[in-house]
C-alpha cells in the first residue's frame, strides 16, 4: 500500500554534475538548484490532464533555469576590477 503525500517531500538529486533539490506537495513537484529558491514548479494537476501547454511551459523553464545557472557561475568566476566606479 502506497504512503498518501500529505506534506512536502524533499530529496537532493544530480543531474549532470549539477546538485538539485526536488520537492513534492500534495499540489505541486518542484526542481531547484541546491542553494536557491527559485526553481521550475509543476502542478500535479496539469500533469494528469496533459495540458497541450506543459511541454512548451516545461522547456521554457529548463531553459530559464540553465540560464540563470549558468549566469550565477558567470558571475562568481568573473573577477572584479576594483579600479572601475
């Protein structure tokens, strides 16, 4: 017999060298970069109806959040030139 999800559930996961946090509600599944708090977020109900918008919604937010990863990184490698103002 299956466990009802009552309450958020959340588990670390790696994905290409990359740490992520994925979380389960009774509502919603949500990925996020470790460290963050902005992530790709699904309803579970769009899930089951098979929402003609979920795929084209879904890329978007992989893209969006690979993006701003990457520029995350960017920015924490760049070094700063103390000189300019």
């Amino acid at each position: 017999m299956a466990t009802l999800l009552d309450k958020p559930l959340k588990r670390e996961l790696r994905i290409g060298g990359r740490s992520y946090i994925v979380t389960m509600s009774p509502l919603t599944l949500k990925l996020t970069p470790k460290g963050k708090r902005k992530g790709m977020e699904l309803q579970w109900e769009a899930l089951v109806n098979g929402d003609a918008a979920l795929p084209v919604a879904l890329n978007a937010s992989v893209g969006r959040l690979t993006a701003d990863h990457v520029r995350a990184e960017l920015r924490t490698k760049q070094p700063r030139d103390r000189n300019s103002s």
